[in-house]
C-alpha cells in the first residue's frame, strides 16, 4: 500500500492521532481561543473590579488589607463566571439562529457540571497525602528550572513578588490576608484553570490526538498562561513547574481537591516566611 493511501485510510477512519489539515486549523484556533478567553477574563475581572473599588472608596484605601481582600474575591468571583458561563450563554444564543453549534454549546454546558470542574464528591485521604508529596515534587522542578534559567542574565531569581499585602501586617490585617492568599487564591485558580480549562482542552484534544498527547498538551498550555497570567519571570517560573504537578494530581484523583490542598500548603508556606518569619 502506498504511503499516500496509508495517510488516506487514516483520515477516513478517523483515528486519533492523525488530524487533517483542515481540521488542524480549527482545532488550533478553538485551543487559542480557550486560552486567550481565559487569561483576558482574568485581566479585565481585575481591571473592573480594581478601578471600581478606587472610583467608591478612593485610592489611598484601595490599598487596606480589607480592601484588597475585597477586590481579590470579587475579581476572582467575576472571572470565573466570565470563563466558565459567558461563552455558554453565546453559544446558546447563537445556536438559535445556527444549529451547527448544537456540539459546542453541549460541551460548554458540560463544562459547568461538578465533575467537569473537578468537584465531583468530597476530598478523599489519598487527596491529603498526595498534596505534600506533590508540593516537594513541584518545588524540586521549579528548582530545575530556576537554576537553567538562572544562566540567562535577564532572569532574576531574587525578585520579589507583589501579593498585594503589607508584609508586616498584624492582627486583623493578617487575617484578611491569610483568607486571601490561603483559601480564596488557590481555591479560585484551581477551579479556573486545573478544573475548567484544563478539562476544556482535553476534551477538545482528545478527539483528534492520542490521550497521552492530550494530557501533554493541555498540561504545558495551562501551565504556560498560568506562568504568564502572574506577569514575573522568576514567579513564572515557579508557578509553571507548579501547575505541572497539579495538573498530573487532577489526573491521578479525577478531581481538584489534592491540586487545592497543595495549593494552599505552599501558599501557607509562604505566607509564614513573609508574615510570621518577615522573610521576603
């Protein structure tokens, strides 16, 4: 059989791993269009909801612990209905005049169930053993990392990052704080991007590619706009070989729940150093 006939067969049955250039294009375009969805609804939740809160209480108190608590839940509120629900409600509206877009508001209407967020059931033990053993091995990667990247004279592992918090806030301060940075952070960026979008991708991959490409793939896009979405070369860094590892814990336990407790773990970590210790 000629090679030309092989290529033939192959896309005449439609197996997975073979995808045809006309195919190839779309399937490129709805994958961008997950990303850029996702990473501009975060950004402009965080412009909208940062300017409105200058605009009513002014900005010498925008920066008040309490205030910033505010603005993180509200901002992280209002990302994940734009991410999750808004390109459903479009597809809805659009399916009324074009039943050609009857298969992607399906899968949009999936994408809000408990499961397809990685919500199904409750936390297991397993989720709670897995989320130390996952912190030590994200932090052995982004150790890998930080130290090749370390060789390029642009990048500055030493660099610190903006949370938002006065370091030596104390009391009250430091209780806002902690319920931002420990459960409202990684609750929120585990739903958006280890629980939607990550399922998003694969679903849209799996028809087309291997399922071992799928997870691959969908791992390193989630991981990329995850390390760009935090806009710092050495927190990138950090966070990329982060998402690595609890993307593969959303692939072990079928849900989120080891992702969010690991999450909150080395934000804990963190926030003992900075706020406890006075370490940054």
């Amino acid at each position: 059989m000629k090679k030309s006939e092989k290529i033939l067969k192959k896309e005449k049955s439609g197996a997975r791993g073979f995808v045809p250039k006309k195919q190839r294009g779309k399937l490129i375009l709805r994958a961008f269009f997950l990303l850029v969805w996702t990473g501009a609804s975060i950004i402009f939740s965080q412009l909208v909801i940062g300017y409105a809160l200058i605009w009513i209480i002014g900005r010498e108190n925008f920066n008040q612990p309490v205030w910033t608590g505010v603005y993180a839940i509200l901002s992280y509120t209002l990302a994940f209905l734009l991410i999750v629900f808004v390109p459903f409600l479009l597809l809805n509206k659009i399916n009324k005049k074009q039943k050609k877009y009857a298969e992607e508001e399906k899968e949009f209407k999936a994408g809000v169930s408990r499961s397809e967020l990685g919500l199904s059931g409750l936390p297991t033990w397993m989720d709670i053993g897995l989320a130390p053993i996952g912190l030590i091995v994200s932090l052995f990667l982004a150790w890998i990392l930080v130290t090749i990247f370390s060789q390029f004279s642009w990048f500055d592992p030493t660099q610190t990052q903006e949370i938002g918090f006065n370091l030596y806030a104390t009391g009250f301060d430091r209780i806002i704080a902690f319920v931002s940075l420990i459960v409202v952070a990684p609750v929120a960026e585990e739903m958006i991007f280890r629980g939607w979008l990550y399922q998003r991708l694969k679903n849209l991959f799996r028809k087309k590619i291997s399922n071992k490409v799928t997870i691959i793939l969908s791992t390193f896009l989630v991981s990329l706009l995850f390390a760009l979405i935090h806009g710092q070369w050495n927190v990138g860094v950090n966070v990329f070989a982060m998402s690595i590892v609890l993307c593969g814990l959303r692939e072990i336990t079928g849900t989120i729940y080891a992702g969010i407790l690991m999450h909150m773990l080395k934000n804990g970590i963190a926030f003992y150093l900075l706020f406890v210790l006075g370490i940054g």
